[in-house]
C-alpha cells in the first residue's frame, strides 16, 4: 500500500492516502479485483500449507532435516495467510484507506515484518544446516536437535526485528489515521536489511559451498564404488572357499565317517581333540596367536557421515523454493528502501502494490514447487487427497 503525498514514509505495508485512492474503495473495479485476487490467494496458501504441514506431520519418509525447515517456512506462510492477508486484502478493497485502529495497524505491521523475516530467516536456517552436513558430516546430528535450535532461532530473531513496532515506535506526532504504514524511515532502512539484504547474500554463499561440496562428495563416492571392484586371485592353485570359517591345512583332511566305526559297527572313541581330527599329525593354531578380530559394526558417528538419498532429493527443491522466494520479495524491499533513502523519488503506488501483492504470492507458490519437483511430496499429497476424497 502507497501514499505519493508521502513518499517519504516507507514500509513494509506502506499505507496509501483517502486523497490519492479514495476513488477506488469499494466494491468498484479495482475493490472487486483486489477483493476476488485476495481471496483465492488466501485460499491457496491455507490449502497448500496445510497440506505441507500435515504431510511432514504424518508421513514418516517426509520428516528429513531439510523437512523440519519446510514445515517451519510452512508454518509462516499460513500464520500470514491468517493474520495479515485479510486485513491487507481489506485495506485493498477500501482503496488503500485504513478505516480501523491505529493499534491494530501497528500489530499489522509488527506480524508482517515478523513472518516476512521468518520465512527468509528459515531458508538461511536451512543453507546452515545444509552446509554443516556436507562440510563437517562427522559432527552433524540428524536426531532433530540442532534442527529444532535453529528453528526456534530463527522465529525469536524475527519477533525481535519486529518488536520496535509493538513498542511504541509508529505513535509519532501527527499520524494520519486513514493510513497504515511504518512511521520511521530509519526502521524501514534496518528492517530491510535484517530481513532481506543482509541474509539473502549469505545464504546465497551457503548454497554455493553447500552444493559445491555435495559434487565433490558424490564425485568421490563414484570413485570410491569403482575402486571396490571384485578381483580374481592370480597364479596356480584352487581358489579358496570364503566360508571356511576357521584356519585352512591343505595336508590335513578331516577324518572318514568309516574311521570312526569298528567292524563290528560299535562306535570307536573320538579323537582326542587336542590332537585335532586327523590326529598327532595335523598341525593346531597356534595357541599364542590372537583370534581374527571381528569386524565392528559402523558407529553412529560413521553413519552419521553419510548423505542419504531421501536428504539429497530434499536438496535439489531448495534452489527453486529459494529463487522462487528471492523473484518474488526483491522488488518489494528494492521498491520500500528506495522509498526510505529517497524521499524525492516519487514512486507510484500502484507500483508498490504491485509489488506487495508479488510478495505475499510466494507464500502460495511453495506447495506447488514441492509437488513439481519432489516425487516424494507429490506421492505424500496425491495420498492425503485421495483420503481426503
């Protein structure tokens, strides 16, 4: 939402004055539009973000690390589609006026710089996770632990981006109560930068190393696999069986099943074991020599070193959902912080409600990438719908 009667007061729902856009309130052309686009976009980030969230709840293959973060972005998008998007598609009908409180436009506010930021702050929870399990697999934990940390950091980040706002921070003198936006400029310039410009380069960087060493992992494993080819033993002798379980003497022969019978057919005492079962002449192990080592199972630090198929498929979708996120919320931060440093710059509102509206579509568009490019996601959801049916 835009005001060019006050270009210099930015935010992340920038208001839009009763004198610039009063024409539109209502249900006239641009109200009824806003109001039918705002439904269906509420509608399909509440279907296709609950349906995330189940299919992690309930479905066992599903719940993978990376899916821990999933449901977490998940998680914001529908708290979005629930607490902001409503009164956002209101204001939107209404032509950009802000009819009610001015304190439940601050909690507007606060919720949607606290959810945007979560959602970014989640992706580069995911790229940390990512790099540490490729980097350093050895002391990586899969158990959740480190996961549900990251998680539960990322959320108390973001509320304390968005704190300012609930404490007082929009209650300047001469607020305009018809229009809903972030009062201070120099919020607007460090919200942005909390929440997008300084993350979004390194969680870029993250991904790059992450999937860098993902090749270079999968390259040495193929080597490895190659280099484990069976050989055939060379030069002359008969090959020996690899079920023998103990110490092989080609010039002892274990005793007839005749030699043991008298002819009489009575039973001949056994052999003395310490003679062996040929007799004085077969040679014993020697008694001082260790017995074979058994080999040891893998330790949980070992397998923990290794990347799972169902891990690297999880990997290959976060590219999309990560460039999906960056096409669709660059253009609203550019737009608002440009706004912020330059109060000169007359930038028209039906821009940055264009531009808005961008932003809160990427919470619609995760599902659909998850379907697109996860057979796994694709098989949990055709599942859960057919149950559903």
């Amino acid at each position: 939402m835009g005001n060019d009667h006050a270009v210099h007061d930015a935010g992340l729902l920038a208001g839009r004055g009763p004198e610039t856009l009063g024409t539109d309130a209502g249900l006239g052309g641009a109200g009824a539009a806003a109001l039918v686009g705002g439904v269906l976009l509420i509608s399909m980030v509440l279907a296709g973000n609950s349906l995330v969230c189940v299919s992690v709840a309930s479905e066992r293959t599903l719940q993978t690390p990376t899916n821990y973060f999933i449901l977490s972005l998940a998680a914001a998008d529908l708290l979005l589609a629930i607490l902001v998007l409503p009164l956002f598609v209101y204001s939107e009908v209404q032509g950009g006026v802000w009819l009610l409180s001015p304190r439940l436009c601050d909690t507007l506010m606060a919720m949607d710089v606290m959810l945007c930021t979560a959602s970014i702050f989640n992706l580069c929870a995911i790229s940390v996770d990512r790099f540490v399990a490729v980097t350093v697999p050895l002391h990586y934990n899969r158990q959740g632990q480190r996961q549900l940390l990251l998680i539960a950091a990322t959320w108390l980040l973001s509320a304390a981006v968005a704190a300012p706002v609930l404490c007082g921070l929009n209650d300047v003198p001469g607020r305009d109560p018809a229009v809903c936006r972030l009062e201070d400029r120099d919020y607007v310039v460090y919200s942005s930068v909390c929440s997008f410009f300084l993350p979004c380069p390194l969680m870029l960087l993250l991904y790059w190393a992450t999937f860098r060493g993902l090749r270079r992992w999968e390259a040495a494993r193929h080597a490895k696999l190659h280099s484990r080819a069976p050989r055939r033993p060379s030069g002359p002798g008969p090959p020996v069986s690899d079920s023998a379980p103990g110490p092989f003497f080609p010039d002892c022969l274990p005793p007839s099943p005749s030699l043991l019978q008298s002819p009489s057919g009575s039973s001949r005492p056994e052999p003395d074991p310490s003679q062996g079962l040929c007799g004085p002449e077969c040679p014993l192990p020697d008694a001082g020599l260790p017995p074979a080592p058994a080999p040891a199972p893998p330790s949980r630090r070992t397998r923990g070193a290794k990347i799972t198929g169902r891990e690297r498929k999880a990997m290959r979708v976060l590219p999309v959902v990560v460039g999906a996120f960056l096409m669709c919320w660059t253009p609203f931060f550019v737009v608002h912080i440009t706004r912020a440093l330059c109060p000169a710059c007359l930038v028209p509102p039906r821009l940055v409600s264009a531009v808005t509206w961008l932003g809160y579509v990427n919470s619609a568009l995760n599902p659909i990438i998850y379907t697109v490019f996860n057979a796994e996601f694709r098989r949990v959801f055709r599942k859960s719908l057919c149950l559903r049916c």
